[in-house]
DNA sequence: GACTAAGTTTCACATAATGGAACCAAACGG
DNA sequence: CCGTTTGGTTCCATTATGTGAAACTTAGTC
C-alpha cells in the first residue's frame, strides 16, 4: 500500500487515473501517465487497459496514446441533463441575455471550484460544451464569489482552503482575509461583482440561486467588458438577475433539486 | 445483467452502476436500483458509497436519490475537447450553418450507435450539450448511415448486431438486407439521405468524414423538414457538405486524431 | 405497539487487485 | 551488427479488497 490519502479501492485509482489523462488535455504516452502517477508500472498498466476496455478511454494504436473516450461524452449528457441546473436554467438564460444583451454564465459549486454549465454569448451565439464543463477558481469570479458568500461557515472553509489565491491581476483578491470581507459585503448586498480581478477587462455582476432552505445551488452572472460599459451600469441589472436568479430557485424547488456540496 | 459479456472487475461494475443510474434519467432511490441491478444488496450500496465520495454521483440526503454528479461534466468537457471532432470541426460547421441556413449535426461512432457531438441550429441558435451528447441509433439516422457505409467488413458486421430495427415511421429500414442495401448506395454516392425514417418530416442529406486511409472518423449532416424543402433541393448542397467534411478530415489528420472503434 | 419496507452494518470467506521481477520488442549507438 | 537502453506487456505468489448472506437499525403503517 503507498501512502495515498482518501483514494477508496480501486474504483478511486481508475478515476483518478482518468483525471490523469484528462488533465493533459491531450493524448498521453504511457510512460508519460507511469512518471507522474505513483503507481507502479503493473498496476497503472491494468487500470488503463480496464477502463480502455470500459469506454473510458480511447487507445490509439498507432502512436501509443490514451485519450478520454467517447463514453464519457455520453453520460455526460445525462450528467448535465439531470444533475446540473442548466435545464432547468435555459429558458430564464434566454430571458436574460436577451433583455441585457451581455454575455451570461450559469456556474455551480464543485470542490471549491466554480464550474460553468451553461453560458450565452451576447455576439457569438452558439458555443457550448466548450465552456460548460470548464472550471474556474472561485476567489476571483464574480458567480464564485456570490456562491462562497452563502455557503454556511464548514464549507466556505473547506472551499477557501482549496483556493489558491494566485494574483491574476492588480484587482485580484488575493487573500482569505480580504476575500472574507468582500464575502460579507456580498451577503449584505445580495449580489457581487467581479472587479477585473480574474482578466483584465472583463467585469460581471453576478446572484446566487439559493434554496429555500438557503442552500447554494448555483450562480448567475452577467459579463461584459470595462471598453462597454462600467461596473455601475451593470449593477443597475442587478434587480434583474436577481428575479431572474429567484425563479430559476423556485423551479429548482418544484423539480426536487438533489443537494449537492 | 448478464447480456452484456466482459464487466471486468470492480470498475467494471462501478461504471455499469452510473449508466444505470444515468439511464433512468433523473434521481433515484436506492431501491429501484437495486431491483433492475443483479446486484446483491450489500454490493450495490457500496458502489454507489465510493462513486459518490468520488464526486461520480450526488446523493440527496433529503430524498435518498442518487444522480449523476458534477465532476462527470468536468471530465466531459476535456473529453469532448481532446477526443471528438467538435472542436476541430467547429468552424466549418459555422461556415457550413451560415451557406445552407438549416441546421447541421456532427456525430461519431460509439458501440454502433450515433452519438452527436456538436450541432448548429438553424432557426433558434443556442441550444448545445442538451443535443451534444445525445445517442440515436445508426440504421435510420443520415450521419449513421453515413458511417456505417464506410465501414470495414468487421466493424459493419459487429456494429449491424447491435441494432434493434425498431420501424419508427413507414420509411425505416427495418432489416440488415435493406440496409446493406441502402449502404452500397451510399458507398457509391458518397453521400447518404434520412428519407424519414426516423422522424416523420424529417429529412437529411449527410456525409462521412473519412481520414486518408479511409478510417471513419465522424459524419456531418444537413437537416430539414419536408414542410421546408424537398430530398432533391437538399441533395444540391451534397457537394458542399462534401467539401465541408473533406476540410474537417484533413484538419484531424493534421492533427493526429486517434483512431477509435 | 406489532408489522413491514428501506437502508446500513457485520463478518467469514474467496476473489480479484497488487507489484516486483522477468520478459519482449523496438529503437539506439558504438 | 550486435549489445544496450527505453517503452511496453505478461507472470505469479502474496494478500489486500471486495463480496454477499444475514443480522440489524430505522422510519413508516395499520
């Protein structure tokens, strides 16, 4: 037994190996998976043949490699159809870019990560996939933040201690403390913003879903640009998001959304 | 569930038990899983414990349902970046959109069925992921004809097993011989049509994509209603998709896109 | 307050994962 | 050309891991 922390049987290494091979966001060697994987050759060797056999992931026979098969594609559909907010979202989406004209996101919570499922792109229409199921850090965006302010006090620190707190700009929030207080401001507010703390330029104002129970399920934003408009003009869509924020809770509600941290 | 053969390991029945569970379609209890499972009780329950520490599943403590979990989208994104045509080919599905105006599907092959990976909608633009993802079965779809017609000897014989020939309208090929025969049509033309068969009014004309050793990588198509347009107007464009589908295989191959069955 | 259905834990047992080492096959280099 | 390295696959004795019948604990019912 190494001295792996809470990796459960085996079904965790497989996982973990897939992860792996997703991170490199390319087909991998094997010797490329065997250097960095702590496993040993044998056993590293079976589980991708296992999950290769699985679906999981595609070999290519011709250079070596293993990529993340097509499967995953498949059940992540049903992923996204039955256990993300997006669904349910859409038509409310469609109501608020059409009547902001901006950019919108749709994220959730996922181990202190924000995770976008959907999105609405004010110019370019269609664009999916390729950002929903992307992740970004919470610390610095305005859909993380909205839901970090609402998460009782054992989350909110289990997520801070996930974040990394890198300085992506001058704006960038860069410590718990500083981002405890924004936090609070947020909560006051009902609503937060993202100040070009993520990418310089790019500003958001951004509410999150709550249960009834004030659980956080997601978060809605709307993005634009600091060349477009200003942090005050977007605010005055606040009222907005926030109903629209509020019925999309509401059907949530009606649909028994599965509560998830 | 003994039909389907090699359920290697305990992996093996982990990912069996998140298709069981993404089959249904929405959250589940316990014990309608344990009913359709083969599984013994004690089993079951802890597969589903270490697949939702995993982050595979969500369960819902209020309602004691199990749904698929969020860090599967995560994973589907990168698959569907580093292992479908979707990113490639998303430009000249765009340019494809904008000269035909109908709405456009790119699908691969996946155990014999077809499974889109991306889509363009003609009248309403944004409406992704919910098709992405999505199967449908290869014997009465344009894109699966489409690909089967351009398969080698095996891969044709083991993918035909698995069709059901479910006659869904009047025009499906209900047998292996029609449509062996509807498939050296295709071969000889170079492009397959849906004469409604899957869909009454529905109507396709699609094309394979073909990498230069003639390996089958995906198809595209062209749809539209009989309400709309006509076999013949919608056969004029063929060249086009034919153009379009040779533009994506060569920047695959380019590329190096893996060779999946 | 007995009865049932649904979910959780236990425990003796056997299967199935483990990993060091041997093996094979290309590529390399002298 | 033949020894050597690198990258990948298979063996096999060892034991950790997963197994599932049965016992148990809730939570609902009548």
């Amino acid at each position: 037994m190494g001295a792996e922390g809470h990796v459960d049987g085996t079904v965790g290494k497989a996982l973990d190996v897939l992860d792996m091979v997703a991170s490199h966001g390319r087909p991998v060697r094997f010797s490329d998976l065997l250097t960095q994987s702590a496993y040993p050759k044998a056993t590293l060797y079976r589980l991708l043949q296992t999950l290769t056999n699985q679906g999981m992931l595609a070999f290519d026979a011709g250079q070596g490699t293993y990529a993340l098969g097509v499967r995953l594609v498949r059940l992540a559909h049903a992923a996204w159809a039955q256990s993300s907010l997006a669904p349910i979202a859409r038509p409310y989406l469609d109501e608020l870019a059409e009547k902001t004209g901006e950019t919108i996101h749709l994220a959730q919570m996922d181990l202190g990560q924000v995770l976008y499922v959907d999105k609405r792109n004010a110019s370019k229409p269609v664009e999916m996939f390729s950002s929903a199921g992307k992740v970004g850090p919470a610390y610095c965006t305005g859909v993380g933040k909205a839901m970090l302010a609402f998460l009782d006090e054992a989350a909110l620190q289990a997520a801070i201690s996930r974040q990394s707190f890198h300085r992506f700009t001058p704006h960038t929030l860069d410590s718990p403390t500083l981002l405890k207080q924004e936090l609070a401001a947020i909560r006051d507010r009902g609503h937060g913003f993202d100040r070009e703390e993520h990418e310089p330029g790019i500003i958001c104002c951004a509410v999150p879903i709550l249960s009834r129970q004030g659980r956080v399920l997601g978060a809605v934003s709307v993005t634009s640009t600091t060349a477009r408009t200003s942090l005050g003009a977007l605010e005055e869509s606040a009222p907005l998001i926030k109903d629209i924020a509020a019925r999309i809770a509401a059907e949530a509600e009606s649909w028994r959304f599965p509560e998830q941290t």
